[in-house]
C-alpha cells in the first residue's frame, strides 16, 4: 500500500511541476529559517554547559544603593570567597577573577609586542572549579606562584609559534614579567568569559580584605544538593559579621542605620549557567545577550514554520476542483476515505522531506550570513550532531502530517456523485479556515514589519540623540602608557599637525569600560546621609574642550590657577544629589585611603552638563572630574576631512617616540556605537527574517488567489460577456483578499504595540512608538497582498470568455 502510495504521489508531483516547486520551496524556506534560528537559539542556550560542574557553579552578585547611587554589580569584595569557604560547609570551592583589560605583550629578548585584551587575574583554584583542559603544565600548580601566566592555544602560537612556552617568559607593557606554567586549550565561544591569558591572582599588586571594595568576579562551587536559595540566606550573617565592622569604620554608622536611611547592600548567587542570557549587571567580563531575544527569535522561527504550512494547505486546497473528479473516480471504484488521507498525507510528508533536503541546501549556503549578522560561529554540522538527528527526522514527518492535514480531509471528503455532476461549491464564503489562516500569516508579517521599524528607530534615537558631548572626529589611541614620560611630549607634537584642532590626555572616557564609584562628602561631613557616590575620572586641562562638553557654569581647568590641583568639576547629577543651590566654591571632601583616615579637600570650580558616559539604557549617575596625570588614553579632537592622512601622521609620530609598540586607535562614535550592535543584529536579523515571512506568505496568498479565480471561472465570463471592465473584475477579486488583510492589521496591531513597548522598557532614553509606524507597516501589508493578487486577478479578468463558458 505505501509503495503504491509513494508511486502515485511522485506522478502527480512531476504533472505538476509549478505546483511542485512552489509548495517544496515555500516549506524549504520555512524549514530553513527554523533550523537557522535554531541553530543560534541553542547557541544561545548552551553558554557556559562545557563545564563539567557547571549546575553547582554560581557567581556572587552585589546589590548596592549608596549616595544616590544604585548599583547592580557583577562583582563582589575580594574576601568574600574565602571567607565563604572557611566559614560554610556547604562551598566546595571558589575562584576569583579579576579583569585587568588591555596589556603590551612580547616574549622576553623580542623587539615588537602584540596588543592582547581581555587578560584576566584567577585564583590558583580556577582549574578546580572551571573545566579549562591543559595542554602542557599541571593544574594543581600552574597559577600558584606569583608572576605565572597560563596561556591559550592561540596565544602560544601567536607569541612562540612552534616553541613549547612552558618555562618561558612574556614581558607585559615592558616592564612586568611573567613565566608561563601553563597552555590550555582556546575558551569555546560560548563562554560569558573569554581570555587567552590566566594570571596568577596573587601578582596582582591589590589591597586585600577590602569588604567595600567590589572588583572580582567571585564563583563558589556549591557541594552536591545544596539548595543555592536556601544558601543565600547566609550573606546576612556575612554582611553583619564582616561588612558591618568596616562600614562602621568608613562612614561612623551601623548597617541597620544604613538601611533605615534607605540604604542597602545585598548579596546573591545567580547560576552560571543564567549569566548570559539573565545577568543585567554592570562590571560583566564580556557583553552578555538577553533571553528575551531567545523568545523572540523561537517565536518567529514557530511562526515562520506555521506561514510555511499554511502556504501548503492553501496551495493544495486551490488545486483541489482539479483532484476533484479524481476522488470521485476513486470512491466510486471502491476507495474509502482512510484509503484517500494516506495518499495524500504521502504526497505531503514526501514534499516535506523533500523541502527538509533543500532547506539543508539553503542552510549552507545562507549560514555565512547569517553569521556574520548574528556575530556567531555557527557550522551546519551541529546539526547532524546525535541530538539534533532526531529533530531532522522528526521535523519534516511533523510538518508533513501538519501541513497535508487539512488538504487531505478536505479533499477525501467530497461526495462522488456531486464532484461527478461538476456540483462542488468551494468559494470564498465557505472556507473561513482558509480566510483564518491568511489572516493569521498577514498579522504576523505586520507584526515582523513594525517590529523592524520601531528596532531600527530606537538605534537611530540612539546615535543621533545628544549625549552631551561631541563623538564625532575623535581619535582615541590606546595605550598611551607605553610613551612613558613622553606621553605630554607625544601629545604636544601631534596637536601641532594640521588637521588636529586639540588633545588631551586621561584615564576615563564617555564610554563604559571597567570602573566603579567612590564616595564624595560635603566639607566637614563624614555622614554616610551625605555622602555621594560617584565616578571620579582623571582628566587633563584640554579634557573639556576636546571632548566637546559644556560647562553649564563655572570655569574649565586652567593653567593660570595653581590651585585648580585641587579643583574639582561635577557634573549635574553630582550637584543634584548633593543638594547644593550655588555650588561654585563649595568643597567636598575625597577619601584618599580605604581605611577612611585620610581625606583630601577639593574645592568645585565648575558644573558640566549632564553627558551620557554609559548605555543610552540607564539614567546618567554622577561624575567628577579633576586633574591628575592619567595615562589611560590620548584622545585626539580632528578637524580634516582627510582623515587617513591625520592619522598616518599620527603614526608616524608614534612609532617616532614609541619603537616597537603596536600604534592601536579607534574612533569615540565606533566605541559609542559598539555600545548597541546587539540591537542593531536584532534588527538586521528581524528585518531579514520579515522579508522571508512575508515572501513565504505571499506565496500563500497567491495560492489562495489562483484558487478563487479557478472557483469563480465561469462567473468572470459571463461578466465579461455582460460588459464587465478588467478593472471591475480585478477589484471584485481583489477585495475579500484585501478585507482579510484589514482584519490583520486591526489584530496585529495592538500585539505590536505592547511587545515594542515591552522591549524599550529596557532603556532609560527611548522612543514612544509612533502612530504612522502602525499606518506604514499597514500599508506595506496592503501592498503587498494587492500585487499578489492582482496578478492572479488580472490572468482571469483577461481570459477569453468563450474558454470559461464552452462547457454551459
């Protein structure tokens, strides 16, 4: 029987080769959207799985508001790991890491050193807790000492090509050495944490025992079965044992005080697991993504699949007056309706896993793309791998069954006697499911439509908003430590090329990067009520101008105060907090030790405006900046529109005053712009995956439109006889397809409206989402169904009369 099945199936499927290949590549792009979005949907889920103890693998959060200040933090003190260990039972172990950034890395006895980010500190246990495989060395011993480094794969190729590392040394910036103990294998992609260098924690020349300093990322592995909800009841007991003391010290005041005063100061596990897809903290290692984009992407991959199916059932259904008369024959000679659903449930699963084959095809071929859309390193044989097997066999026998469902009643159920006296009625009237599923596949491609839309408008809010200062034509040069004592020198001789209209050189720039917040006290007022927290950035005399800020009043540093060593300019939010009405000439008192001893006097000699110094996502906190020779960054204000050219001189003067060193630059908007490009994937990959919904559900409504001019046949020509115009009958066609898609865009629209103002909850400076974008995605939609259409309508209303009615 399925033999015979399977016989017929492929002879109607070859009579019917446009048929064929439009209902084949309709699944096939369906089925290849779904595996794309699958594929990076499990990368996404996946983060942080290759630890062989990740489940018992937790990071400790810090929830702090202070001085006006509410900080969620991915960090903690330094302490709190081995106190945790020493006090509760239930902690295995712990590791602590500690983001040291951006470093100058030659092996010893070279000449030219390599940029190398991301380079961590780590405790001696973080092979312990951690599956990082070695390579070379032992893990028990390879961080121990002082002044080890453990090295990835790719870093000793990169530094020692096909030497063994072990033993060896690598010099940092020029002047810290460290011996490489260790090679382990490359950090997998998906890792919340990436970094080719280990350092040994204890060559970090750190204050230990500080427990309100929150600078390392510390992970506990909890003992099998420990309730990690239970576990956190005990950071009180921490907080009132170890944090209390010193916060009594510091500010003169109890926790519970602290708190009453509306205070907190919090402490809880988050899995490792979550970290990617749940963490929203500041001080993360690496960019984190969102869960929510995991939901929406499987929710438009279902959809997606769903329109593709859809497009079945309408395509098979417009065929069906021409299958008519076959199942009339069929019952007549004996076929029971049981016997008519196999075969054309064969039919259906044979051109599902015919689209199965070609989606693979199209999978291969787009996945580049995708990729680099995506920022992923995504390969079509992680489909093939023993989990994802199933799920290939399963899938197009699932959409088979789905997508011939309907066809395959529908068509079994014709009576033979009227199908055979040509008395079948299959108009528009009385297939509401029809008319359902085309609304349905409208909705959603106006849903998709206005969706890219209001994604596109917010990062377009975004990089055209004003932030406060001027990111434009800003040249930012990376590790200007390596000049040393030359570093004013450096930045005098490029100030005097053409084409340079200022410089300036400082530790912080607007743009987020790895720094916390440190109290400020009004003069004479070491009350903890009075106290503010706030960045505190070390900046030069040309900071100002050469980053284009406004001073809303006072006056910029300057060469002619000798006092202004001690002078101090905060920003709006600073002054807010502190409540002061006239600033200018106030002072504020700056804690110069951890201890809370001693303290330095600063007198505000200006108010800047308010500028954005972190993601367009959270309110502006408070700034202050003074003067202190920082070597963090030189920062470089262009007034040429030759830009290669400025920057070659730069170069030039570079490697003029720094031998050796790599000359590493980039420009203020791309840092400020790198801030969003999730944001701007998401909407590259929403508006791809928006042209293919809503090709795939034209497909479908072309299907339907072919049906309805095949049904209505003989009524178009006796209009036409009767003196009907070609306009007249592409309208009378065109309109039940049109009041469809109205009804989709009245459905579509308030989903539309509630989930984007769902995903701009995410940012302190958003849009309100625009009337017209639901007019506009509307329009579109209408279109693009009146020109699917009408190319239907226009091949009926054209047709000779004489052809529809020869047979009355």
């Amino acid at each position: 029987m399925i033999r015979n099945y399977l016989k017929i199936a492929i002879r109607n499927l070859r009579k019917h080769r446009g048929f064929t290949f439009i209902n084949i590549f309709g699944l096939a792009l369906g089925l290849a959207c779904c595996l794309l979005i699958m594929l990076y949907v499990v990368d996404e889920l996946s983060y942080d799985r290759f630890h062989e103890k990740a489940d018992r693998i937790y990071r400790i959060n810090t929830d702090i508001k202070f001085g006006g200040n509410d900080m969620h933090m991915a960090t903690s003190p330094d302490p709190m790991g081995p106190t945790l260990l020493k006090d509760y039972p239930q902690v295995e172990n712990f590791v602590r890491l500690h983001g040291r950034g951006t470093f100058l890395v030659k092996q010893t006895g070279q000449t030219n050193n390599l940029r190398e980010n991301d380079i961590l500190y780590a405790d001696s246990t973080l092979f312990d807790v951690f599956t990082l495989p070695l390579v070379s060395g032992n893990p028990k011993r390879a961080l121990v000492e002082p002044n080890t480094v453990v090295i990835s794969e790719s870093a000793a190729k990169r530094h020692f090509g096909n030497q063994n590392p072990i033993g060896k040394t690598l010099l940092f910036d020029n002047k810290f050495t460290y011996r490489v103990t260790g090679v382990m294998r490359d950090i997998p992609a998906n890792s919340h944490f990436r970094t080719d260098f280990f350092v040994c924690m204890r060559s970090d020349n750190y204050e230990w025992g500080r427990w309100l300093s929150n600078n390392h990322q510390t992970y506990v592995l909890l003992k099998e079965g420990v309730d990690p909800q239970q576990f956190n009841q005990n950071f009180e007991t921490i907080i009132q044992k170890y944090v209390g003391p010193q916060a009594q010290e510091f500010v003169g005041t109890t926790i519970e005080q602290l708190r009453k005063s509306g205070n907190r100061i919090n402490y809880a596990l988050i899995p490792m697991t979550d970290i990617h897809l749940h963490s929203k903290q500041n001080i993360e290692l690496a960019p984190n993504s969102d869960i929510q984009y995991v939901y929406t992407f499987s929710a438009v991959a279902i959809f997606i699949l769903l329109i593709a199916c859809i497009n079945f059932m309408n395509l098979s259904t417009a065929r069906s007056a021409n299958r008519a008369k076959e199942v009339g024959v069929r019952k007549v000679l004996g076929s029971v309706q049981r016997q008519l659903i196999g075969q054309f449930m064969t039919e259906s699963v044979l051109m599902a896993i015919l689209s199965m084959g070609l989606a693979l095809v199209i999978v291969a071929l787009a996945l580049p793309f995708f990729n680099d859309m995506s920022s992923k390193q995504l390969t079509i044989d992680k489909l093939f791998i023993p989990r994802f097997l199933p799920v290939l066999l399963i899938l197009p026998l699932g959409v088979g069954l789905l997508a011939g469902s309907y066809p395959a009643f529908f068509l079994s159920s014709f009576r033979p006697i009227s199908v055979l006296k040509g008395r079948i009625n299959l108009g528009l009237k009385s297939a509401g499911l029809r008319s359902g599923l085309v609304v349905f596949q409208f909705m959603m491609s106006v849903i998709l439509i206005v969706g890219t839309m209001v994604v596109y408008r917010q990062i377009n809010f975004i990089q055209t908003t004003k932030v406060g200062f001027n990111r434009n034509q800003v040249l930012t040069i990376n590790e200007a430590y390596a000049l040393g004592n030359q570093t004013q020198a450096f930045k005098e001789e490029v100030r005097k090329l053409p084409g340079v209209a200022n410089g300036s050189v400082s530790g912080f720039l607007p743009v987020p990067s790895n720094r916390s917040d440190s109290p400020l006290f009004p003069e004479g007022q070491l009350d903890q009520n009075k106290a503010v927290s706030t960045q505190q950035w070390g900046v030069d005399y040309e900071y100002i101008p050469t980053l284009g800020m406004e001073l809303k009043e006072g006056r910029n540093f300057s060469r002619d105060f000798g006092a202004d060593s001690t002078g101090i300019i905060l920003n709006e939010t600073a002054v807010k907090v502190f409540g002061f009405k006239d600033p200018i000439g106030k002072r504020v008192w700056r804690m110069m030790d951890d201890a809370g001893k001693v303290f330095k006097t600063y007198t505000i000699i200006g108010v800047v405006k308010n500028f954005h110094f972190e993601s367009l996502r959270q309110n502006i906190g408070s700034v202050a900046l003074m003067l202190d020779p920082s070597l963090g960054a030189i920062s470089f204000r262009l007034s040429s529109q030759d830009i290669p050219v400025v920057v070659k001189q730069i170069e030039a003067k570079w490697k003029q005053m720094a031998p050796g060193m790599p000359f590493s630059y980039s420009f203020l908007d791309d840092s400020f712009d790198a801030m969003y490009r999730a944001e701007q994937r998401v909407g590259q990959i929403v508006l791809t995956f928006s042209v293919l919904a809503i090709l795939i559900a034209c497909l479908g409504l072309f299907g339907l439109a072919a049906f309805m001019a095949e049904q209505r046949t003989k009524e178009i020509g006796v209009r036409k006889v009767l003196g009907a115009t070609t306009t007249s009958i592409v309208g009378l066609l065109s309109k039940d397809f049109l009041r469809l898609v109205l009804i989709a865009i009245l459905i579509a629209t308030p989903i539309a409206w509630y989930g984007m103002n769902q995903w701009l909850k995410d940012f302190a400076y958003k849009i309100d989402v625009p009337w017209w974008v639901f007019v506009v995605a509307g329009m579109v939609a209408v279109v693009i169904a009146f020109v699917t259409v009408s190319f239907q309508s226009v091949k009926a209303a054209l047709t000779n009369p004489v052809k529809s009615l020869r047979s009355e």
